[in-house]
C-alpha cells in the first residue's frame, strides 16, 4: 500500500468514524420515524449516546486494514464478496459493481461495529443493534436498479422485457397491499391448501371447530383438540398432505379436532383476551369433551395458541376443573422473560400508546402484524422480493408457506392491548395470583398435568430460551426436545421428508438453562414428530370404535365440509 493510498485511507476512516459517531443520534432519528406496521410504534425512542474509545479506536484500525486491503485487491481484479445478494456471475464480472458491493458491506460492517461500541444498558444496544441491521439492509446497492449488476444484465438481456414486468408486478403488489413471496394465483384454500377431509361441528362468532375423518380402523379414547395461533390462520398445520401434523395426528389414530379462528372484522372490534379464552378455548375444550364423551382431551397449542391453551389451563385449574389430561406447547411463550428481538418495540411508552388506540375497541390489521414480521428478517423476507419482484420482473416460485405467510388475519384492540401488558411488558402470566382472567386469579402453577414442549434451535420469533422456560414454570411430567431451523421450518419437518434433526436428553433432567439442557442434549436425525407421537400415544387411553358419523347425533352434526368459511375470509 502505497503512501498515498494509506493516507486516503487514514482521511476516511476519520471522516467515517467522526460523521458515523458525532452524528449517530441524528442517523438514528431517520430511521426512528420509519413505520414498519404492527407491532413497531412508528419511532424508537433511544437515548443520548456515548462510545467506549477502545472499541471506537479498534473500529477505526479494522476500518483501515479492510480498506487497504480492498484498495489492493481492487487495483488487481474485482474483489471477491461472499454475500448471497451479489452471489450472480454479473456481480462477479462487473469491477465497478463488485467494488461497490464490497464496500457496502465494508461499511457495513463498520456501522454494526459502531453499535456494538455504544456504551448503554442492554436493551437499548438491542434497539441500536436492529436500527442499523435495518438500516443497511434497506441501503444494500442490490436493491436500487442503477446499482445491480444482475438485474441490468438482464434488462439487456430481456431487452427491457424484465423492467416493464417489475412494473407490472409493482403494480399488482400496491393494488394488494403487501409484496408477493410466492404466486398467491396457484393456492386455494380447501383446494389445495387445508385439504383433510373432516367437517366443521359447531361455531360461533370467534371459531369454528374442525372435526377430521379418522384415517384408522380405530381411535384412541381421548380425542386430540389443537388450538392454533389466532395471528395466523390453522392450515399452517395443513398445508399439503406431505407436511401436514393434522393429518400426521389422525393418522396416528388420534379423533383430531382443530380450532379454526374467525378473521376479525368490526364486529368483533371489542373482543377481549377474556372473550377468548372463555368462549373459545375453554369452550372448544369442553365441546370436544362433550362430543367425544371423554372425560379428559389431550390438547396442542402452538406458538400464541400455546399461550391462550395455557392460559385456559389456568383458569380451569383455578376452577377445579380437570377436563384436560396433557397438553403439548409448540414454539410457546408462558414466560416472557426473554422474547428476543421483538424485545426492542416493547416499553411502557408503546404500551400505552396502543391501550389509547386500540384498548377501548378497533382492529390491529393483519397486515400490519405480517409486515412487523418481516422485518424481523428483512433481508430474507423483504428486500430478496424487492429485488426479484420489481428490479429483474420475476415472479416468485409457488411455495405453500409463504402462501400462508400472507394469508393475514386482524386482531380485535382489546384482546391484542391486553396480551402486550400482561405477556411482553410485564410477564404477569408467570407471577402467581398477579392478573385475573375468566374471573379466575391464574397460576399456572396449578397446571399440574403431562406436557410435550417444543422449541426450535434458530427461532427468531420465540427464542429457543424462552420456548425452554416454561419448564420451570409448569409442575407436572415434562418432555422437552429441541428442533433444528426456525419458527415455522422447525414446525413443520414431517418423518417422510427426513430432514434437519432434533436434540432430546433422555436423562429427563430439566436445569434451569438452556444451554445446559443442550449440553447435556443427544443429536439424532430426523423429524421431532416421531418422538411427540411416542409420547402423545402413552397419554391417549385405550383404543376404541371409530365414531359413525361428525360431531355427535342429534346435537354437534356437520355445518360445513372443513377447512369451512372462516378460515377463507381475507383480512
């Protein structure tokens, strides 16, 4: 490195390091008045803010020795960039663009450098942390036409064909309203998505309950009742027969019963967490009792179904009722106490901000929610479609999930404002006796019966740690098992596919963290659900006749062919 370049460099790097740090909070400000929807507030409130000199300086050195050696590596061909965003040949073969893409992340990385060298409690690193990962993520040049590589090569290519379809499908998104991840023509709900056959035995104006035709010559005694999330519609238990866990479950010889949510609209504007637990879990649980004539159910809750089936164990323990013999808690918080990235938009500020906006009744939109959830991996689940969508005229792969994914349901305001103050701020649902429910002082230390609980490894939504924590809240038998991949993915691995593995410890010891749980954890390949089926078999009871016909004669008869209308409403 010559003299000349070094002291270009040594500018830079004093220029980048005193405009990045004089002017941090000011950099922050634009990106606090950014609205990602939903959850977000519309601003994050950070402080004043202070750098440690040590890892500033060490900032800068890194800086410098990066940029020297890119200077280097530029005058002798373009550089190398191990990013899959300039992954295409045209990245590669372009020096300009492959010079411009390895000091973004050159710039990049210096900014997450910055952060970390901000000198302040955790919580507010955490929110400096996301603002900068969003931030870059929305500034890569492989978003902006003028500046990729790949997508001008194949508007040559095209001779302008993929400009004119970006538009088109730029068009299509606004008219929408959120930015297609898949071909949303090719999926019907009840055609090709949510397609076992069963049959809808009762509803009203917050579910419907799906009974599913058993696909065995006999039943196990004890039905099987499983309470989806309501921020999402069931059929992600559903989604092709392949990767289905409801058709799994029947073809285990379970009688499967699904909650299916209604869409909010304006009428149901007032709902409360109350209203749903009484007159929809607690409800469901005693129709699919009274239907199966069991005097005790199994039951599966997955991610903030898991919290309303937990909550409603609650208050049935608090009432002495003991209608439900296991439970299984898939992806779910009971505690609270570490809720991972969703952390960062979680104050008392925005807490009460919601209460006055949506506490007395109104409707959180569904897209709102899918649009906060996104951005918790913008890269993956934003700009990648940005790109492919508008930039190169593609039309993204038909992939169920994804269908799914925006398939967005509503929240009613009152529900959704009581479920941030007592779950996400304050964590009440874990404190004995703190918050009364259904009439009912809940502690879920009462919960005193047989439960699966199931966290995956890489889940952004609930971290793995706080998936493991309600070991030590819940009092009875517990088998806890570790998935690989994430949120969903780790979710939906069916035994056929054979993919991704699962960690159990057979030793059945239960610390109190997690990381020693995984030390002490075996690896084995293979789908999870082999495992829960093992188990969920020595809690079913007996094996008997296959019920003759839906429902129950003369009272719970078949409405409708599942999936059912509520599952087809659109947000």
């Amino acid at each position: 490195m010559n003299q000349a370049s070094s002291e270009y460099w040594s500018r830079a790097a004093q220029e980048l390091q005193q405009n990045l740090a004089g002017n941090w909070a000011q950099a922050l400000q634009s990106f606090q008045h950014m609205d990602l929807g939903g959850v977000v507030p519309g601003k994050l409130n950070l402080p004043q803010l202070s750098f440690s000199p040590d890892r500033l300086a060490e900032v800068r050195r890194r800086y410098l020795e990066e940029a020297a050696e890119l200077w280097n590596q530029g005058l002798q061909s373009p550089p190398k960039v191990s990013d899959k965003r300039f992954a295409a040949e045209a990245w590669a073969s372009n020096p300009m663009a492959a010079y411009s893409a390895a000091t973004y992340l050159l710039n990049a990385r210096t900014l997450m450098g910055l952060a970390e060298a901000v000198e302040t409690d955790a919580k507010t690193k955490k929110r400096i942390r996301f603002a900068v990962e969003q931030w870059m993520a929305a500034a890569a040049p492989s978003n902006f036409l003028a500046l990729n590589a790949d997508a001008q090569k194949k508007a040559v290519d095209s001779h302008g064909e993929s400009i004119a379809k970006g538009l088109q499908n730029l068009l299509h998104d606004i008219r929408q309203g959120h930015v297609s991840m898949t071909d949303e023509s090719l999926f019907e709900v009840g055609k090709n998505v949510a397609t076992t056959e069963g049959a809808i035995v009762f509803e009203n104006e917050l579910f419907q309950l799906i009974e599913y035709k058993p696909l065995t010559d006999k039943v196990y005694e004890r039905p099987l009742l499983l309470v989806p999330p309501c921020i999402n519609k069931f059929y992600i238990l559903d989604l092709q027969p392949g990767n289905s866990l409801i058709r799994y479950a029947v073809a285990q010889g379970h009688r499967t019963f699904v909650v299916s949510w209604r869409n909010p609209d304006r009428s149901l504007a007032t709902k409360t967490w109350d209203d749903y637990i009484e007159d929809a879990a607690i409800r469901a649980i005693h129709l699919v009792q009274e239907i199966s004539g069991a005097p005790q159910i199994n039951t599966l809750g997955f991610c903030v179904g898991g919290t309303i089936l937990g909550t409603a164990l609650a208050v049935l323990a608090a009432r002495g009722e003991k209608a439900v013999a296991s439970a299984t808690f898939l992806t779910t918080f009971l505690d609270f106490s570490d809720t991972g990235i969703l952390d960062v938009f979680i104050d008392e500020a925005f807490v009460k901000y919601r209460e006055m906006e949506l506490g007395q009744g109104g409707l959180l939109k569904g897209q709102d929610l899918a649009c906060t959830f996104s951005f918790l991996r913008p890269n993956d689940l934003v700009w990648n479609y940005v790109v492919g969508n508008y930039l190169k005229g593609e039309t993204p792969p038909p992939f169920d999930l994804l269908y799914w994914n925006s398939d967005a349901t509503n929240l009613p305001g009152p529900f959704y404002a009581w479920y941030l103050r007592n779950t996400y701020l304050e964590n009440n649902l874990v404190k004995p006796g703190k918050v009364t429910v259904c009439g009912q002082k809940i502690d879920l230390g009462q919960v005193d019966l047989p439960v699966y609980l199931y966290g995956s490894r890489e889940d952004h939504i609930v971290p793995i740690g706080g998936a493991y924590a309600s070991t030590q809240v819940l009092p009875g038998p517990k088998r806890f098992v570790m998935g690989a991949s994430g949120h969903i993915a780790g979710v939906i691995n069916p035994p056929a596919a054979n993919k991704r593995s699962h960690w159990i410890r057979e030793d059945g010891q239960l610390p109190s963290s997690v990381d020693d749980w995984v030390a002490g954890a075996e690896e084995l390949p293979g789908s999870w659900w082999t495992d829960w089926s093992d188990w969920l078999r020595g809690q079913a009871g007996k094996q008997i006749a296959v019920p003759k016909t839906y429902g129950k004669k003369g009272k719970y008869q078949a409405i409708e062919p599942a999936p059912g209308r509520y599952v087809k409403a659109r947000a």
